[in-house]
C-alpha cells in the first residue's frame, strides 16, 4: 500500500507508514467502510411458504348396477297318484292272486317278478303238452234240481254232485289242462280258491276231503283244517274253500 505523504510502499493491511508515519488512505476509509456497512441493517428477506400438495382425491368408485329382477317362482309339478293295485298274474301259469300275495295260490311259484296289474301275461308254452277241450260249463243262474245222490250244495243253491271216487275241487284254468269236478271259478270272483284247493274221496266207510296245501284253506264245521290231513265228511257238515260255503248232502 503506496503512503500519500511519502510514496513508500507499505504491506498490505498496515494503517500507518513505515517510512513517514503517515496514516495510510486505505485505513482511514476502512473504518469509514466498516461503520457504514455496520450503520446498514440487512433487510430480512421474507420467502414464501412453499405450499404442501394436496394429497390426490380418491378416485370415485363406480356406481353399482341395478338389481337384477327376481323371477317368478315356478309352479310345483303335481306328484303323481299311484293306481290302484289289482290283481297280480303269476309269471309261471298266469294265474290271477290277490295284491300283496308272496306265492302263486295256484302254482305256488314267486310273485317278486310278476308283471304289474293290467299288463298283459302271455302262457306259458308247453311243449309237450296235449290239447284240451274244455267240457261245456253248465249256466250258473239256474240252480241244479235237488236228488237222492250224495252232493255238494253252494249257498247260491247250486249243487255239485259227487259221482266219482276222486273229486277235485277247486278253479278252472284251460292253459293248465285243470277242470275240477267242483269247479267253483263263478262263485270265487276275488280268487281265494286255488286251482287244486281240496280233493273228496270215496270210501267204503264214507266220504273224506283232504286239503291240498291251498293258499286260503279250508274248514269242516269252522274248523279249519290242516294240509293233506283226510277229514270225515258227514251229512249236514258245512265245507268252506277261502270264502266259499258249501253244505255236505249225503241224501
């Protein structure tokens, strides 16, 4: 730093001279310089708040579709009615039971597979068999006139005579070849008689009716009888077959 009063060089930063004493320019304007800038007050400087973004708005969820309309409730199918149970046809001889019978009243065979009532039942073929005529059957609706001779007498005033050593009683069946003596198909209409029910036999001593191993038995006097067991027939004796009464007339 150059002295105004003298010229001599002095460092940089002295307040005096060196060579003259002489205060030096630069440390007389210093103290100027820095009481004026201590004299200024910095300005505070105001800086705007920095605003906060917003967080993004949900999006919107999308309006539900309308319900969808309830249909109309379905009307309920009637259940069937089950018909009426007839007569059930025995598969072997084609016979006619009762409903609710295990075994042929006939035959004896199972009734599981029978068809069901109303269908129809084709006989079965026999081979070897022989065709038979069946003999005429007397009118039902005129009662036989009454004799001398041992017979059988239905309710119905029908008489059955008793002619041979060997009777068979019981119903006619053509496809079977079976046409008893006593033959008690017209008056046994819900088929409690078997084809071979019973059998009357001619002895010396009298007359016996054996039981054939029916479905429905039989009964002498009320007292039903057991089976292939000969029982005495007297006169008056009432004889029943299933349902079907007959009175024993030995004169």
């Amino acid at each position: 730093m150059r002295c105004n009063v003298c010229g001599a060089d002095n460092l940089e930063g002295a307040a005096y001279c060196e060579d003259c004493g002489a205060r030096l320019p630069m440390a007389a304007a210093q103290p100027t310089q820095e009481a004026s800038q201590a004299s200024v007050a910095p300005t505070p400087v105001s800086v705007a708040p920095v605003p906060t973004p917003a967080p993004p708005a949900e999006a919107a969820a999308p309006p539900l579709p309308p319900p969808l309309p309830t249909p109309p409730p379905v009307p309920a199918e009637p259940t069937p009615v089950a018909p009426a149970a007839g007569p059930t046809a025995c598969p072997a001889c084609g016979a006619q039971n009762l409903p609710g019978v295990a075994f042929c009243e006939d035959c004896g065979a199972s009734l599981s597979d029978a068809p069901p009532s109303g269908a129809a039942v084709s006989p079965p073929v026999h081979y070897d068999a022989v065709p038979v005529t069946a003999p005429p059957i007397t009118p039902t609706s005129t009662p036989m006139m009454h004799s001398s001779r041992p017979r059988l007498v239905h309710t119905s005033g029908r008489e059955f005579p008793l002619e041979k050593d060997t009777i068979l009683l019981g119903r006619r069946s053509p496809v079977d070849g079976i046409f008893p003596e006593v033959d008690l198909t017209d008056y046994d209409t819900d088929s409690y008689i078997s084809r071979r029910h019973g059998r009357i036999t001619r002895h010396e001593a009298g007359y016996v009716y054996e039981d054939l191993g029916s479905s429905n038995g039989s009964w002498v006097n009320g007292n039903k009888l057991q089976a292939h067991i000969q029982q005495p027939l007297g006169e008056g004796n009432s004889l029943r077959l299933g349902k079907t009464e007959m009175v024993v007339r030995l004169s």
